[in-house]
C-alpha cells in the first residue's frame, strides 16, 4: 500500500454525490484519530497539511507518520499540501512525498493567479501529483451580505472555467459562503447552491465535466464541544460554524473534498481540558492524549456520516 493521489477518490464521490474529507494534521494522535476514524468506516480520506503545520512537525516527520497510517488502515489516504502559498512550498511537499498538493493563489488578482497556479501544476504534473487551486475569497460573512458584496468575493462563475482550463488543475476550491475558523458568521449560514451549480454548468460546457469542487472552512463548531471546552475552563464565545445538511447538500452537488480543521482543534483542546480537570494527580501524556485521540476518532467518524456521507467507498 502507498499514499495515493485524488483522482479515483473524487471520480468515485462525484458519481456518488458524496464528497472525500479532508482533515489537518499536525501530530501522530490527530494522524491515527482520522486514519482509525476512516478505517472503522472504510472510507478513503485526505490529510492535509497547512505551512504552520509543515513548520511545527517536519514533512519528514509528517511523511512518516502518515505512511505508518496506510500502512496500518489499509483505506485509501491521500496526503496532501493545504494553502500552498508559492512554488518553493509545492515543490518542498512533493519531492518530500506528498502525493496531492493546493497552490493558494487566490490573494492575487486573476490574471496573476492565472500564471503562478499554471506554474505550479505543470510542475505537480510533472512529478505525478495532482494539485487543487482556488479562485475566489473566503471571508466571514456578515448579518445581511447583499448581492454585490457576495459578487466580489465569491467565485465568479464566469471566471471559474477559464481558470481551470488555462491552469490545468484538478480541482478548484470556490468560495460560496464557507470561511475559515471559529467565528465564521454573525447571523445564519449559508451557501449559494446557485453559484455551485452554474460554475458546475460552465465548466461542463467547456467540455469539464465531473469536475471536482472543493470546500475549505466548512468546520461545524459543535455548541456540544465548545461547551465543553469553556467548562473545563476555555473562554470560546461566539464561535458558528456550517451546519452539516449544508453541507450534505454541497457534497451531493459538484463537491468533491469538504475540509474541516477547526472542529478537530476544538475536539483536541476539550478532551485534553477535561481529562487534566478530571484527573488533577495524572501526569501521563498518554492519558490525555490518548483520551483527545478516542474523542477525535468519534468526531471524525461523525463527519463521514453526517457530513461527507463518505463510509463505504473503499469498497
Ligand atoms: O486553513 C487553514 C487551516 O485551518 C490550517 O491552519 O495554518 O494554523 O495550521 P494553520
Ligand atoms: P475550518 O477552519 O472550517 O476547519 O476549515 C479548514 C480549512 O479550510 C483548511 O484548509
Ligand atoms: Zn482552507
């Protein structure tokens, strides 16, 4: 067995209407929570890999881990670079391994997202990776968003197919209403389906049909956890985040890879809180983290099935 890239997963979930999670990771608890967590539902998923994360653990380390996970799961995993900021960081992950990569271009404006996103796909190509690019901004989205407002930083569907086409990538991270962190809106949550299915609509009339779309932020920031985490002592207050039947939704339309980040630091940081208040004389890093390890499988198992709706499809 060996890391696999995202072409059959996304083929696979595009005909299925379900879509691939794709979880960070930063150390080998949050490494076996997901794998265990996807082996127990025999789904394939991504780990992804931020520059902070890369930065705190090493692509040696991260590598490693993860080899031992499809090693041990046997389920499909993809390990991929989430936010690739340049060139240097595309080419790091994938001559350390890494078997999907994201080039972040969509700071700039469309031309020169254009130009730098091409570049680093030939260069994924090249070495047999596959790369996700993004068009569009996330951002957080306020009480009343009007229409021209959503319209400057949402993916323009006009724009989304000429960007696939003139870069080459695999995938395309759009921005419909999700964003990223904890505090992801003021009011109600929502997503415009409509802008999904027309940037779906032109893309297939350019001849790019199944395309895979992707989510980023689509963290659920479950009052249940963060209650959790403010009990045993956090100060968390006024974090939302994107129901799961949006999302659900979202999965059966065009999206193919659904990231969530956030619900794990969140799950992570409970557990951890509540097992110390708990056990004030245990000093065994094993305790704890062993017990942030168990909550985190079960959330991530919560995801497949009420989010991604992914259980099954290593089969
Ligand atoms: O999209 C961003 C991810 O949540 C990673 O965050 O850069 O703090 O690791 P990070
Ligand atoms: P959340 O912050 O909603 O977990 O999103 C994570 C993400 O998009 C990573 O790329
Ligand atoms: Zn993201």
């Amino acid at each position: 067995m060996a890391l696999v890239t995202t072409t059959k997963m996304f083929e696979k979930a595009f005909d299925g209407k379900y879509a691939i999670g794709a979880f960070n990771i930063n150390n080998m608890e949050i490494v076996q929570a997901i794998t265990r967590a996807a082996a127990a539902k025999n789904s394939a998923v991504m780990l992804q890999v931020s520059m902070s994360a890369l930065k705190f653990a090493g692509p040696k380390y991260l590598k490693g881990m993860v080899d031992a996970a499809v090693y041990e799961t046997g389920v499909d995993i993809a390990l991929h670079l989430d936010h690739g900021p340049d060139l240097d960081a595309v080419k790091l992950c994938i001559d350390s391994g890494f078997s999907s990569v994201m080039f972040d271009g969509s700071h700039y404006d469309f031309e020169e997202n254009v130009k730098k996103t091409k570049e680093a796909a030939d260069y994924a190509h090249s070495k047999g990776v596959v790369i996700e690019a993004e068009l569009g901004r996330l951002a957080g989205i306020e009480d009343d968003v009007n229409v021209d407002a959503a319209n400057a930083t949402y993916t323009d569907p006009d724009q989304a197919a000429e960007f696939v086409q003139r870069t080459g990538v695999d995938s395309l991270a759009i921005a419909i209403g999700t964003s990223h962190g904890a505090y992801k809106f003021k009011g109600e949550a929502k997503l415009d389906f409509d802008r999904l299915a027309k940037i779906t609509e032109n893309l297939e009339k350019c001849g790019l049909k199944k395309f895979p779309i992707v989510l980023h932020g689509a963290s659920a920031v479950d009052t249940e956890v963060v209650d959790l985490c403010n009990k045993y002592g956090a100060q968390i207050k006024g974090a939302k985040g994107m129901p799961a039947q949006m999302l659900r939704k979202a999965a059966s339309m065009a999206v193919c890879k659904i990231n969530m980040d956030t619900d794990l630091r969140l799950g992570m940081t409970a557990a951890i809180r509540k097992a110390l208040a708990e056990k004030p004389e245990a000093f065994d890093p094993r305790g704890y983290l062993g017990d942030a390890r168990t909550y985190l499988q079960a959330i991530v198992e919560g995801k497949i099935d009420d989010v991604l709706g992914s259980a099954g499809s290593m089969k």
